[in-house]
C-alpha cells in the first residue's frame, strides 16, 4: 500500500512538472483566449475571443466555432484573417448595441451563439481539425480539466507566460491554462497587438522559431548558430549554454536584468564554443568558485556591453578559454575580482569597466599571451599578472586606463 502510494505521488509530480515545462512555450496555433458565456444581457453579449501568438496571418475563414448547445453554432466568415500576434472577436447577435460594457470594441463577427453557463464548452473547428478547445464549469468536453465557471458579468481568460505578455499559456490543462476574470476587456482585430512571450528564437537565416517565458527554454530549443533575443524584464534563472549560440538583449543591460535562481551557480555558465552574450545585467551569486558569467573550456567567445555586480567570487570568469573576446562590460562591486582568467590565453579585453571590487579589478595570472587594453580601473588592487600578457598603461584613444595608482602582483 505504503509503495503503491508513494508511485502515484510520483507520477502525480511528475505531471505537475510536464505541464510547468509545456507552459514555457508558445503554442503554434491560433487559441481561444476569452469566453464570456454568463453574460448580463444574455441575448446579445456572450463572446468568445481568440488569438493568435504566431508570426504569420491567419486565414480562418470557414472555420467554426462549436458550444454545447450547437456543433457549427458559428461559422467565420469567408476570408476572415486572424492578424499575426492578434485578436479576433466572435460576438452574439446584437452585440453592437446590446453589449454589457458599451466600451467593449465592436465584434468582428456577429452572430447567434449559445454558450451555456456551468457546463459549457467552446470549440475551434478547422473543417473537422479541432484547433482548440475550452470547457468550463461541469462540462464532459475539455482539455484534461475544466477551467472554474465564472459568475454573471466574469469572464474566463487564458494566462499568459509571463506578465504583461499575451494570453498564451497552452498546457492542454484548462483548469491550469484558464482564470476567471472578474474585469473582462475583450479584444478584436482592431486591437493592439501583443508579445506572447518575451525569449525569442531564430534561426540562422532570421526565421522565428518559437517564444519562451525563459532563456534556458529558449537555449534547450536551440540548434547550433541560433539567435536568442530577449526582450526586457527581470528574468530568475541559472542559464547553462552548451552550444554555439548568440543571446542578446533587445534594449540592453539596463532594461534586461538574470537574478540568479540558485545563489550557488553561474547565472551565465557557458560551456561551448562561439557563444555570443550580450546586453544584460546579471547579479546576486555567492558561490566561491565560479562567476556571474562563467565560461569553461570554451574558445571564441564574445562576452560585451554586461553589467555585472554582487557577485560573491569573479564577476566575469574564463578557466581553460581561449581567443575570447571580453568588451565594454561594467564588473563592478563583486565580492572576488572584477574579471578573472585562469590558464587562458589569446583573449582581448578592451574598454571594460572594472571598479569597486574586493579582488583585482583584473586579474590574469596563470594565464598568458592576452591582450588588456582601454579599460578603466578603480580598486584597491586594480591589476595581477605573472607578466605573460600585454597590457597599455599610458593613455591611448578611448577612456582613461587607471584611476588609482596600478597595483601588480
């Protein structure tokens, strides 16, 4: 008894994990993403919404949607397009001057529908394809689970994957997927268009391959080459990179911040070859022998314009790398060095900002044949070298070398 209980428990976490994991992604299909089904006015204001989290238009012309009350209760119009990132707004009859919130956008399509109130159930049917299905209250057709049943006035909505990004959430759970409102604020085709989650993916040519809630589903997704582009916010997360990848920031360092998930890791550990990262802010690691930004046996690799602070040991670290190129990253008021190489060589560090840490602002020794040029310094201990490296200690074009008298060791 005690073993059969402990493998359901099992299993039942397990499930729990699969359907956190399948929510990180955006669905590649058009979703239903509100239903008002107890409506105030029930003659002329129940809707449903859809949208569409794809970067392409979509033609649903012909398709239907199907309630409890009536397969095919309402067929869209022929040529009917859903606009990529968009909304599409099916409405009841009268819907125009019959709505409950006459600040409601007018549908894109009226017609009769009856979507019942505690065991209902909408359906997008492409031509007998169902494309999407929600059930709420008691009804027997769902994804896995109803949504709740929403009172008069409420709506049930779809989550998004992250705040302020579109309803996207698709799990093929809608009582996971699904919140009831209690404010609905339906949206048509007219409405503004919106993200459905803030990592992007690319491939080498450009094309979108898929939107994550986070950078490390974004990097588990990618092949060799691909471009992450993250757009900002605050992100928690350790990110391990173990393929040749970019990943960048859309508006820079500022506004795109990595809060360490477990204090223990890198918030960046990279472990690949001709990885670029670049534009971000990454903070709040105490462990002793790794970095902010970490990169282990890993060669050509570009690491600019970071800001990179509250580290417990190395803002920025490379052990065992080679012909890297570190450039205009601000490592500052880290516990350990600004930026730290152990048995490295052939890398460039060029106008990088290194102030206030408790180590060396940067610190080269055991390591040889690197470049240190243009960066500015301002610590208690601004440099360590064996002597193997080149360095400019005189002013040359671009910001001021030392700010504090230059400390070797």
């Amino acid at each position: 008894m005690v073993l059969r209980d402990l493998l359901v428990l099992f299993i039942l976490v397990a499930i729990m994990a699969l359907s956190i994991a399948i929510a990180e992604e955006v669905p590649a299909h058009v979703v239903i993403s509100a239903v008002y089904p107890d409506a105030v006015n029930e003659s002329a204001s129940e809707w449903i919404e859809l949208y569409n989290p794809t970067e392409a238009d979509i033609n649903i012309g012909g398709w239907t949607i199907d309630t409890a009350t009536y397969i095919s209760d309402a067929t869209l119009s022929a040529g009917a397009m859903i606009p990529a990132r968009g909304f599409y707004l099916i409405a009841d009859a009268g819907f125009s001057t019959g709505k409950d919130n006459q600040s409601w956008p007018d549908a894109d399509l009226e017609d009769e529908i009856a979507l019942k109130k505690g065991d209902g159930l909408c359906r997008l049917n492409n031509s007998g394809s169902i494309v999407d299905t929600v059930g709420w209250g008691t009804a027997t057709t769902n994804e896995t689970a109803n949504a709740a049943k929403p009172a008069e006035g409420e709506s049930i909505e779809r989550k998004s994957l992250k705040g302020g990004y579109a309803p996207a959430q698709d799990t093929d759970d809608n009582s996971f997927d699904f919140f009831v409102q209690d404010t609905p604020t339906p949206k048509n085709s007219a409405s503004a268009k919106m993200d459905p989650a803030p990592v992007e993916l690319f491939d080498i040519a450009g094309n979108f391959k898929g939107g994550f809630a986070k950078i490390q589903d974004a990097v588990d997704s990618a092949a060799d080459g691909y471009t992450i582009l993250v757009h900002d916010g605050t992100y928690t997360e350790n990110v391990d990179v173990n393929a040749p990848l970019t990943i960048k920031s859309e508006n820079g360092a500022d506004s795109t911040i990595v809060n360490v998930l477990d204090p223990d890791d890198p918030v960046f550990e990279v472990t690949a070859d001709h990885v670029n990262l670049i534009g971000f802010t990454v903070q709040d690691v105490y462990a002793n022998d790794s970095g902010g930004i970490y990169l282990y046996n890993s060669d050509y690799c570009t690491i600019s314009d970071n800001t990179v602070s509250n580290i417990g040991w190395c803002g920025i670290y490379l052990f065992r790398s080679s012909d890297c190129t570190l450039s205009f990253n601000n490592v500052s008021n880290n516990g350990g060095d600004g930026i730290c190489l152990g048995l490295s060589s052939n890398c460039m560090l060029t106008n990088n900002i290194a102030s206030y840490n408790g180590g060396y602002g940067i610190n080269v020794a055991y390591s040889s044949d690197n470049r240190i040029y243009n960066n500015y310094f301002e610590n208690m201990n601004n440099a360590r070298d064996d002597g193997n490296n080149a360095w400019n200690i005189t002013k040359t074009p671009g910001m001021n070398i030392i700010r504090r008298t230059l400390s070797w060791r």
